[in-house]
C-alpha cells in the first residue's frame, strides 16, 4: 500500500482572472486529504466500486497516471467538499502522488503536471493554481512571465502559467465556510462567457492581474492594511464576474469590522469567504452567528507528501 497526503488550498488574489492567463497568489491551508492506494481484484473508491462519474476526479487520476492491475484507492479528507478550499485539487494531488509513488516515479513536478490534466480534463477549463498550491504548499505565485523563484511551466493550448515558490508571511485568516457546496467548473464556464461577451468582463479580468501583483508585493512587507483593500477591490470585480452569492455577502457583513479585508476565495457562487484580521476569535463568532463555519487557517505548510507505512 502506498498513501500521499495534500493540502487544501487558499487562493488570496486572482481566482477566475488566472483561467485567462493573468496572475494569481495562492497558499496551502492546514486541511488535508490523505489518498492510499493498493492493488486489488476490483477498482473501487473508499470500498465502493469505482464510477467515473461519481468518482470524477480519481477516476481521471488513474486513468492519467496507473495502468497496472485495479487500484483500490481510499481517501480521508478534513476539507469540506465545495467550500473553494480546495478539496477536489488535493484529492486528485493526493491520489497522484500515491500512484506515483507506488510507480516509483514519484516527483512533485510530476504529480502538479498530471495533477492539472486530470483537473482540466473533469472540470473542462482550469488553471494550475489549485493543482500547483496543493503540490507545492507554502505559497505559490502564479504568472504568464518567468520571474524569481521559479518552479514550473505548465502549458495548454496556447497558454502558459509559470509557477514560482511564494514565502507566505504569518498572517492570519479566517475562512467561513457559507455551507454551499458550489462546484467549481458551471462557475468557470459562467465567467469564461460573460468575459467573452462584455468588455466590463474582460476589464475586470485585467484589473484583478494588477492586483494580485500589488497584492505579492504587500504580502512580501506583511502590510495587512494593503492587503486587505486590495481583498476588497479583488472582491468587488469578482462579484462583477457575476460569481458572488448571498450567503457570501451575509459572512462578509458579519465580520468587515473586524477585518482588514475579506473576499471570496476559489470558485464563488457560494462556497467560502477569507478575512485577514487580528481578531480571529471574534471573527469566528461572528460568522458562526450567522450561520457560517468558521476555520482559522494557518497557511503555508507542507505540499504533497508521501506518507511512511
Ligand atoms: C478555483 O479554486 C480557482 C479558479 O480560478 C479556477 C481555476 O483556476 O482553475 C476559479
């Protein structure tokens, strides 16, 4: 048997913006998903037998990765399924890296490469972010041009992301968790039509590059009071994109007092919100009060691992 385990993930500037090549900052979260593979007589999911269509990701992941005997493939998982932290990525890096290892082919270039095919293929249009950030972990910075810590370039069509090593300073945020479970590829989709369709898109799309390379910069000085109307600019084109959500709104409500900035983090259209704060307790108690789940994340930890027996 061979297991991985991979982060979740956080993306602090850029989600949607990045899927048409412009930059994105993104940093692992202290949630992880453990994968373990083992040879069997049946391919199954978590002792299921296996479905592509209920098991999209790992299904993917096998077919990318494995083409020994079946696989049973088990996986636990502390990131909610849908909450833009994501769950969907580590499962798929987790799954991977396992497989790879079981290969000995093991490597985390590797596993981000193949990891970003199978996210491609499941979710139709995608960029690496989530893959690379779960991989990874710390912080990575996602850009069309090669710059300073660089770590890999992955390429589709005609487009290319660079993906550099990010330091990832102690701030502290709190996610809140709306509790609707959004999947990430209808969201994409809706934003990839309205960019082609309205120049207010395609303006927003811009903008939103702008900021998360002011957003690296004010991450490099911890200057949280930056950073946190960068959040909010960031935010507000977001919701632009036509990705926000009422429960979004109701969790930022709660708690913009007692933040520095807060925003939707990953797809939108439900899913989570981050706000960076010194306050995490009370910012907790505030969006648990109006029916959010709080998660104080600590970021930048360790990406895909493999796991001793
Ligand atoms: C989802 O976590 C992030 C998006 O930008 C999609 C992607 O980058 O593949 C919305």
């Amino acid at each position: 048997m061979r297991s991985c385990s991979a982060p979740g993930k956080m993306i602090l500037f850029g989600e949607h913006a990045v899927v048409f090549g412009k930059p994105a900052l993104a940093m692992a979260v202290d949630l992880r998903v453990k994968a373990s593979v083992n040879v069997s007589d049946q391919y199954s999911v978590n002792g299921h037998p296996m479905r592509a269509r209920h098991h999209a990701y790992i299904s993917a992941a096998l077919d990318e990765a494995w083409d020994g005997p079946p696989l049973s493939v088990t996986t636990k998982s502390s990131i909610p399924s849908g909450s833009g932290l994501g769950s969907s990525a580590a499962v798929t890096v987790s799954t991977i890296g396992a497989i790879l290892a079981e290969r000995g082919q093991f490597d985390a270039e590797r596993v981000a490469r193949k990891a970003f095919e199978v996210e491609y293929l499941v979710q139709r249009r995608a960029s690496p972010t989530d893959t690379s950030a779960s991989t990874h972990g710390s912080g990575i910075l996602v850009s069309p041009d090669r710059l300073d810590g660089f770590l890999w370039r992955i390429e589709k069509g005609t487009q290319e992301w660079n993906i550099h090593h990010c330091d990832v300073r102690k701030l502290t945020f709190v996610v809140g968790y709306t509790g609707v479970h959004a999947p990430t590829g209808p969201l994409v989709q809706k934003v990839k039509e309205f960019v082609e369709s309205d120049a207010e898109g395609r303006k927003a799309i811009d903008r939103i590059g702008e900021i998360v390379m002011d957003g690296a910069d004010a991450v490099a000085q911890a200057d949280k009071p930056r950073l946190g109307a960068l959040m909010r600019e960031n935010h507000s084109l977001l919701c632009e994109l036509g990705v926000g959500h009422p429960s979004i709104d109701k969790l930022i409500e709660s708690c913009s007092e007692m933040c520095y900035g807060e925003k939707i983090t990953g797809a939108g259209g439900g899913g989570s919100i981050i706000a960076l704060t010194d306050a995490p307790k009370d910012v907790s108690e505030a969006i648990s009060a109006v029916g959010g789940r709080p998660i104080i994340v600590r970021v930048g930890g360790s990406g895909v691992l493999v796991e001793r027996q």
